[in-house]
C-alpha cells in the first residue's frame, strides 16, 4: 500500500475526488472520502504533501 | 525535531485525515506557555491523547495514569478465543509512550477533586492538572443481569475485557464435547464494540464448523438490530447454515437471569442450557468516572463535541468509551480518533485560543471468517453539541461484494489493527 506522506498533493486530491465519485476502486476509502468537501480534501492533500515521510 | 519524527510519522500515517482540520491552528501554539494535563486511563484513547498532546507542544508535562504495566487490545481477540491469534499478539507496553516524555504513572486513580483540580492515586501520590482527560474505558453493571456477579465471571466469562478472560473462553471452547451448544448474551446498547458479539458468534461459528461440527451457537440478544446486521446474517446463511441462531429483544432474547451453578440463561420464554456460557454484561463509565462527577444518570459521561470538555465539571474532559459521543460508536478507531481532537483542543485551550471544530472517522473491521472481513464506516461532526454522521458518507460494507472483496477486507482488518496498534503504542 503506497504511503500519503510526502506525496503530491494534486495527486491526494484527485484520488478522493475519484473515491468521492466512486471512480477508483475501494474497499472503505470511498465511504470516507464523501465525508469531505472539496475544501477539506485540498487543506488535508496540503498538509500531506508537506509531510516528510 | 528530528526527535520528533518517528513519532510524527507515525501519527499521520493515519490520522491525519481527521486530525488536519483541528491542527491547523499552529500559531497559538506557538506562544505555549507550559501546562499540566493529567490523562487518566493507557488504553486507545488516553495513551493516544497523552502522546499527542507531548508532540503538539513539547513543553506541556503530561502524565499518563495506568493502572497496569501492559495493555490488551479488545479488537481482534475474538480470534484469540478461537485459536487463531495469540493472546501476546493483543498486547503492548508504554515504553514507547514513555520516550515521547509522557511521564508514566503505574497506579489506579482513586478520586477526583475538580475544584481543587487534583487526582489522588491508590498508592498515596496526588497529581495536580490545569486540564485532566478521563478515558477509562467500561465497568461492567454488577447490578444489571441477575446471577451474574463478579464471582460467576469464572463459570460465564465475559470475555469483554481481554485478557485472562480470553484465554478462559477459549479454553472452555477448546475443552466442549462436540454437539455442545454455546451461548451468548448480549446486551442492549450502548456497549463497548457493537459489531463484537457477533464477530464473535461468527468466528465460533467458524471454529465449531471446523472442529465440532455437531454444535450450535445462539445470540440472546437484548435488542432487535445490530451493527452489520446484515451482512453478518447473510455471512451466517452463507458460511455456517443452521450452527448460528439470533433470538431478537422481541423474540424473547433478553436473558433475564442466569444461573452459573447450573449453566443456564432465562429469558422471558426459555431457559437455556449451555455448555459454553458467554456473558456480555450491560456496561456503564468506568467507576472513576463517577468519582469524578462526570457521568450523568444512564452511567456514560456527555460530553462537547469539539473539546470532548465535560458539561458536568470544569477543565475535565471524557474520551473513548466512556464518552457520550453521539454517532460514534464505542470503538478502538473512534477513541484514537477522538484522542487526537481532544488534544489538538486541549493544547488549543491552555493558550487561550479557540478550538477548530473536529471531522471525525471511525472504521470498524469483523472477521466473519479468517478470509471473510465486513466494515462500518463513518464520518462525524458536532451539530447543535452532538456529534452525528456526515451526511451521505460512511456506511457498510456492499451486500453483494464478491469473495474477493470480503478477502481483502479480511487481509485489511490486519493492516488497520497494526496501524493503530502501532500508531497508539509504538
């Protein structure tokens, strides 16, 4: 499983923008991506990215 | 901060989802001056409180009171009790705990003063705090079942604590004739792990199927719907036909008294003979909470839902599953969860500021069988003081997954205990 940590926010984003819509396959992460907005997901993938691993 | 790295990361490697919204507020953070907070409880919501709060401002002396050396884990020991997992694999020290600079206390808190913003501990000492966070976890309601007493516990294990309790279980299990008929009693709502008698039922199911095939298994329940319901009943029509039974609050469930001497639960139409009795007692805050004056009259502590500050006594707040916490289930992933907004307000609150209102996940795992996993999820946040789902989000796992989903959800639940596990304790 690829670590979040440190990776390209644009990249987070658009995997919970696919898990919201149901696009990329998931076991949980599509019923806990549709608990964020599109604000929250880019402050989230923001705070992320800046993360060293 | 490279000290501050391993910690750090593991923290985020999942946590950050819920927690980002309520860590953004750094500059506060950084005119700190030092405080006190007193966490009282090492399971998954003090322990993850404790090392939180150190990592958010390195200044605050935080100490975490326990009463024993080792921690066992709840989630997963149902696969202790039927041979699947060792009982050592449940349990974790707080070295780790330790060398984040939360200072580890090994004693039982005997008495609160909030006024007086003081814990006195069994062994004589007296803590002072500016903010104390309770996560003590459940007592069991001696008063609630009768028959049932802490002296029956060795006859009808509970086995809702793990630990001694588990390896009882399972022994008892081990040592049925086959043909025996196992029981279980659970309890109305709220308790601590709604999915886990029937996780449990299931994977005795699942031992009994294998290794005594001429058992049988019966839920006496309390209540007419469950957690998953389901999709563990569709797993049971499935995986074990005709082993497991499910008796409904208004089919007549609720054991109303049982008799350890003789092995039977009552209910309002039958008296049941086991030969495996497994007791889930009605649950309620542990007892210091109580002492505390935290816990209102149905023996749970209600609580803010962006401080999880208690309404009932200043500068105290209520984590896990002690708390009253709306939606959120009574669940490991719920008190970590749970920790790290309280902290996050905590920390917030000793330098005057203002918390952020908290996003919230739970995610629940059950082993239906060792390559058959379902999930719970969901999302929460405070509205009008309560703590409810977000709307459109959360939910179950799909009733009509393949074979192949419910495995990998199987092989999942292992990387969320580890997760948390080592998220909590290493």
């Amino acid at each position: 499983m690829p670590r979040v940590l440190g990776q390209d926010p644009a990249g987070i984003v658009i995997a919970m923008r696919e898990f919201r819509s149901g696009q990329r396959p998931a076991t949980v992460m599509d019923r806990i991506a549709k608990g964020f907005t599109e604000d929250e997901t880019q402050a989230i993938a923001a705070w992320l990215g800046a993360q060293k691993d | 901060m490279t000290a501050l790295r391993p910690g750090r990361r593991a923290f985020l490697k999942t946590a950050a989802v819920g927690a980002a919204a309520a860590l953004l507020p750094r500059p506060a953070l950084a005119q700190a001056t030092s405080g006190r907070v007193v966490v009282i409880g090492g399971g998954f919501a003090g322990t993850t409180a404790a090392r939180t709060l150190k990592r958010l401002d390195p200044r605050l002396a935080v100490t975490l009171v326990e009463a024993n050396a080792q921690f066992t884990a709840c989630p997963f020991s149902n696969e202790v009790i039927v041979g699947l997992r060792d009982l050592g694999d449940q349990q974790f020290g707080y070295d780790k705990v330790a060398r984040d600079g939360v200072e580890l206390r090994l004693a039982s808190a005997t008495g609160i003063d909030p006024q007086g913003r003081s814990v006195t501990l069994a062994d004589g000492g007296r803590l002072s705090y500016d903010r104390l966070i309770l996560a003590p976890g459940v007592d069991f309601r001696w008063d609630g079942l009768p028959g049932y007493t802490e002296a029956t516990i060795e006859r009808m294990p509970h086995a809702w604590k793990a630990g001694e309790q588990t390896l009882l279980l399972r022994r008892q299990l081990a040592a049925m004739s086959d043909g025996g008929l196992v029981v279980i009693s659970a309890p109305a709502n709220p308790y601590r792990c709604p999915p886990g008698p029937y996780e449990r039922a299931s994977l005795i199911a699942h031992y009994l199927k294998t290794t005594k095939p001429k058992s049988k298994i019966i839920i006496l329940d309390a209540k007419d719907a469950f957690s998953k319901q389901r999709l563990f009943q569709n797993a049971w029509a499935a995986l074990y036909p005709g082993l497991v039974e499910w008796v409904s609050l208004s089919s007549g469930g609720k054991v109303t008294s049982v008799d350890p001497g003789m092995m039977t639960l009552t209910t309002d139409f039958a008296t049941h003979k086991a030969a495996v009795a497994n007791v889930i007692p009605p649950q309620k805050a542990a007892r210091i909470a109580d002492l505390a004056g935290v816990s209102d009259r149905t023996g749970w502590c209600p609580i803010d839902p962006v401080t999880f500050a208690s309404p009932l006594q200043p500068n105290i707040h209520v984590l896990g599953d002690a708390a009253i916490a709306g939606a959120m289930p009574k669940s490991a992933f719920a008190a970590n969860a749970q920790a790290k907004a309280c902290a996050a307000a905590v920390a917030t609150l000793l330098v005057g500021g203002r918390p952020a209102e908290p996003r919230l996940i739970n995610t629940c795992y059950s082993l239906v069988a060792p390559d058959y996993g379902i999930t719970i999820a969901g999302v929460y946040h405070p509205v009008n003081g309560q703590l409810v789902d977000v709307e459109g989000a959360g939910g179950v796992s799909p009733l009509d997954a393949p074979a192949s989903i419910r495995a990998q959800e199987a092989s999942f639940a292992n990387g969320w205990f580890n997760t948390l596990t080592a998220e909590t304790f290493g």
